[in-house]
C-alpha cells in the first residue's frame, strides 16, 4: 500500500506494474483511514494512483481491502478505490467490531457488507472475497462462511496469522477441496522461462527431475526410459529456479490431445479430465483432426483425473441426453428449463463440452464421499456416505461434521429427483458412527453390527471386512438401519471357522457343507457368509426361540422330523405329531 509520506506515484505506479507484470494473479490495496496505512491520502491515492494504474494495465485483476462499516466510507474513498477494482474484500472483524450492531455479527457483517456493494459500486459485478476474523471460534467462521458462500462467494481469506486458533484452521482445512491445477489461458511460464513452447522440457537448478511442456501443463519424465521413449535427448532441457515448476498446471487446457509413448490410444482433454478418442472419425467429429498429439511419458496422464470439474456440463458425441458434473458424478439433465435452473443456481456451466461417445462410463453414478447434496426445488441438504444418503438436520449438525472432516463444504445442487435411486443403508463394510455417539458399527448386508472389542474390529479391518476410515453421520442417521443378523442370516466371526444361521431370534450352528446347501435351498438362510466381530456361540437348547408352525419348535415341546436340518444336537429326530 503507498505510504502517506512524500508519497511518489509515479514510484509507487512502477512498483505495482512490475508486480503485475511478473504474472502473479491479483494485486490487492488495503485502503484504510489510519496511521500505517493511506491515513489521510485514501482519496487522493484513489485518484492519482489506483485509477491511473488501472488506466496503464487495464487487464489486471484489482482488489480493494477495506473497513465494511459505513463511517469510514468518506475518509477512505472506499468507493472510489472500488470503482475500478475486480474484487471487494471487506474486513470482516466481528470479535474486533463487538457491540457494534451487525458488525459484531459473523454471518450479519458478511451479509450487510455484500448488500452496501449495491451503493459503493452501483453497476458493477465484483468478486466477494470477505476477510473473516481469524481468532474466533470455529462455529463463528463457519456461520461467516455460510453467509458468505449465500452471497455467492467461491473464497474467503482470514484475519490475520498469529492469532487464527486452531479450531478455526481445522474448519478451514476440511472445507478446503483440493483439486489438480488446469492450466490458465496465459500460464506463468511465457513469462520466466528461457523456453516457453510446447514440448520444451525443464528441470529446476536443484532438483534432477525433467519436465515437459504442453498447452500450460507440465508432465513428468520418469527415468532416461521414459525420455528415449518420448524420441528426445538425456540433454535436451532447460534450467530454470528452484521452485519454478511448483507455478505450472498439471492438467493442460481445453482441446489439447495427448498420447502416452508406446501407447496407441489419444486422449482428448476436456474441463480438467480426460477422455479417450476411440477412432480418427471420432477426432475429426469432434473437431479435434488437425490439432497436433502431444507425446508424453508412459504413465503421465495419470495426472489428469477421469472426472471432470464440478458443475461441467457434457454430451456424448452423437448422443441427446445432457449431463451435469457434480460432486464427483453425473446427473442426466431432463430437460432445457431443468438446465437453465441449474445454470441460474450457479451449479451448472452455460458452455457445452462434447466428449467421445462412451465416455460417461468413466464418471460414477453416485456421489462422492462426504458430499453435500440437494436437489433443486427441495429443501432438505443431504450427506453422502459410502454410497448412501443422510439427511441433515440443521446447519450447526452441518457445521460440526465439516469440522470433523466428514462433510464437504460446497453444496452440490442437482435435479429433482436425482437422489432418488441412493440407497439409505451404506454399502457393505462401512465402519460408521454417528455424531455425538461413541458407539461404531459394521454395515453388512443392509444390517449394522455393533463393534464393541478394539482387537476384534482391528481384525475386522486386517480381513477386508470393515473399513478402516470411520465415516460420521447425523445423530439418528443408522437408526433405520436394522440390527443384524436378522432372519436367516450366515455368518461368522473373524478369525473363526464355525459358520452360524439366525433363526426364529436364535443363532444355530450350520455342522456342514450338506446341510449349508439344504438350509439354503429351502430357504431357511441366504447368502453372503457375514464376517462380523462376534463373538458368536450357539445358546443352549432350552433357551432358543420358538418356530411354531414351521416344523423348527424347540425339541421337547414339539416333534422333529428326520429332514429337518435344524434338529439341535441331543434332540432324537422323530416324526411331527398329528395336528402340530
């Protein structure tokens, strides 16, 4: 920010010219009216330094810091400085601005401060980036992001380091959604590096890795191999410094058809994924036939995911139907209007990607883990979990499992009726908990089954049977979930050989393979074998329930017949008796 004294504009305009022009993304003012800061000047370096550097760099992205509340609007200029800018980024300091009305108020100072943009920047559409108060409590920063993401914000920052607590930056670090870089129209390296063209390779001054170049992108070379495979040179590079390469895209951009040596399969990539091309007829449909096919190392395509970004909006060559991207998965679009909502409710890209026709088959039909989910017109939010849906009660049940890691932030609107076809029972060998709970559970075969040893669930874990992630959610969310087993369930415990059925509330001992297949076949018990934690042991014969009607009554107070499969060890089979 220029200093108040002996201030030197054209100076200062040369300072922030050369900033930009190294390529870095923004350039930011904090314009506030006290010492350290324009102090007095706010007005007149509004005028004679941030408009004429918008005037000689009219393509830079601007963006003003300011003091949201409204009696330091005239000292500061504030509207002047946003008059120009590209972004508003108002000091949300509500621990600092306590008993001062809305502005002591997390989600209020956000809200309001969105709502004042209409009078200190009629007109204009400015990117929201509110700066929230660091030390604060977590259910604080997340009730300012709530505001903040209603107002239409994709980021935040916060205020200030030193100070931030920890609960505020473990909210922050679950709602952060990492993501592969995708290359930006101008990438950094036409500015820095000595060869900026596609196919260049580059290694840092420190590091002997090598890099190549491809429509903003940069792919790794593995090993000489993997560079003789590529027809190029062991000293066919270029150095450049440390940490250079950290500042390049690992996704090339749109368009761009890449192909791994050796391999005779061409991908085209599209919105930050990739698709393979089936046949030459398909490129030139698409196309893509006169583009060149950029050769990179054997395995470097793994970089690209198989997903495209949230909110892309597909059609496969030759087909009707369009597709929304969203947390992870794709949604049929049922019609136009349907498309246009979604597009007004920010969750869907106007542009339309073409893909090859099949490509759909490589993005799932569910969403992610930890997705939050609504449909359109509804109002109920929902998580995902292991392939099924939880509804979420409120926003601070919300709130609490994005601090814990098991709920994104981001709210994945899809079309109504979309969750539909989502099971509410979690898929088999979810390890779950709810919130607030202490107790875990085992989801097999619709059924949940109490973990209560810590040495049998670690062997649940080594055994395949049961994840070792504990996935959390909302109080009363497994209580539809039956307890198992249930009726004519197989099972075992870990770790064990003897194989159990539940029948008529009593577990039975199955004593070998014939009579597993006869139990089976009369459908007194049903597949999978179960491996639960157990432990599991056959009751003693006057306390097993009753089958009454179905030839299974315990022996003596009914007769056993010589088939039945179930006759309990001791008891004499014999005929049942007339009239049982």
């Amino acid at each position: 920010m220029p200093t108040t004294t002996r201030i030197d504009i054209d100076g200062q305009v040369r300072m922030a010219e050369d900033v930009l022009d190294t390529g870095v993304k923004a350039l930011y003012a904090d314009v506030e009216p006290f010492d350290g800061f324009c102090y007095w000047d706010c007005n007149y370096l509004a005028e004679q330094f941030w408009w004429r550097l918008r005037a000689e760099r009219p393509e830079a992205n601007l963006g003003v810091i300011y003091d949201p509340r409204e009696w330091t609007w005239q000292d500061s200029g504030t509207w002047k400085w946003l008059s120009t800018a590209n972004a508003a980024l108002p000091m949300c300091y509500w621990e600092l601005y306590t008993d001062q009305g809305i502005w002591a108020d997390p989600s209020g100072c956000v809200s309001q401060a969105h709502s004042d943009l209409s009078w200190l920047a009629p007109g204009r559409t400015l990117d929201y980036i509110p700066m929230l108060e660091g030390d604060t409590s977590g259910e604080k920063f997340l009730a300012a992001m709530d505001a903040a993401r209603s107002a239409g914000s994709s980021r935040v920052s916060i205020w200030r380091r030193g100070v931030v607590r920890p609960e505020v930056w473990e909210a922050a670090w679950n709602m952060w959604e990492p993501a592969p870089a995708v290359a930006s129209a101008w990438p950094s390296y036409w500015v820095w590096s000595p060869c900026p063209w596609d196919g260049c390779i580059l290694k840092e001054a420190s590091s002997p890795a090598l890099y190549v170049l491809y429509s903003g992108a940069k792919f790794h070379i593995p090993n000489p191999d993997a560079l003789a495979a590529m027809g190029r040179r062991p000293g066919d590079y270029w150095i450049v410094g440390d940490g250079m390469l950290q500042t390049v895209a690992d996704v090339p951009w749109d368009g761009t058809l890449l192909q791994e040596a050796g391999s005779p399969t061409v991908y085209a990539v599209y919105a930050g994924a990739k698709f393979a091309v089936p046949s030459p007829d398909a490129l030139y449909a698409m196309g893509l036939g006169y583009q060149p096919v950029h050769t990179v190392a054997p395995g470097g395509l793994n970089q690209i995911p198989n997903v495209p970004r949230d909110g892309t909006r597909l059609a496969e060559l030759g087909g009707t139907t369009e597709w929304q991207i969203t947390a992870g998965a794709k949604f049929a679009v049922p019609s136009p209007e349907v498309r246009d909502a979604l597009i007004g409710a920010g969750a869907l890209q106007g542009a339309l990607y073409t893909v090859p026709w099949g490509s759909l088959a490589q993005i799932p039909s569910a969403p992610q883990d930890g997705s939050r989910v609504k449909e359109l017109s509804s109002g109920p939010e929902w998580q995902i979990v292991a392939g099924a849906k939880f509804p979420m009660l409120d926003a601070v049940t919300r709130n609490q499992l994005v601090r814990k890691g098991a709920l994104e932030w981001r709210l994945n609107i899809v079309p109504d009726g979309a969750l539909a076809a989502l099971p509410t029972v979690p898929r088999d060998g979810t390890h779950v908990q709810e919130l607030g709970s202490e107790a875990e559970w085992q989801v097999a075969s619709g059924m949940k089954f109490a973990l209560t040893d810590a040495n049998r669930r670690a062997s649940l874990i080594s055994a395949g049977s049961l994840s070792s992630q504990v996935m959390v959610v909302p109080p009363g969310g497994i209580g539809s979930i039956p307890e198992g087993p249930q009726e004519g369930t197989l099972l075992q415990e870990v770790g064990g050989s003897t194989l159990f059925v539940m029948r008529c509330g009593s577990l039975y001992r199955v004593q070998d393979n014939a009579q597993l297949t006869r139990l089976v076949s009369a459908g007194l018990a049903r597949a999978p074998i179960l491996t639960v934690s157990g432990p599991l042991s056959e009751p003693d014969v006057t306390a097993r329930k009753r089958c009454a009607g179905s030839g299974m009554d315990v022996c003596p107070a009914a007769g056993w017949s010589a088939a039945n499969p179930f006759a309990p060890p001791g008891c004499k089979p014999q005929e049942a008796q007339p009239g049982e």
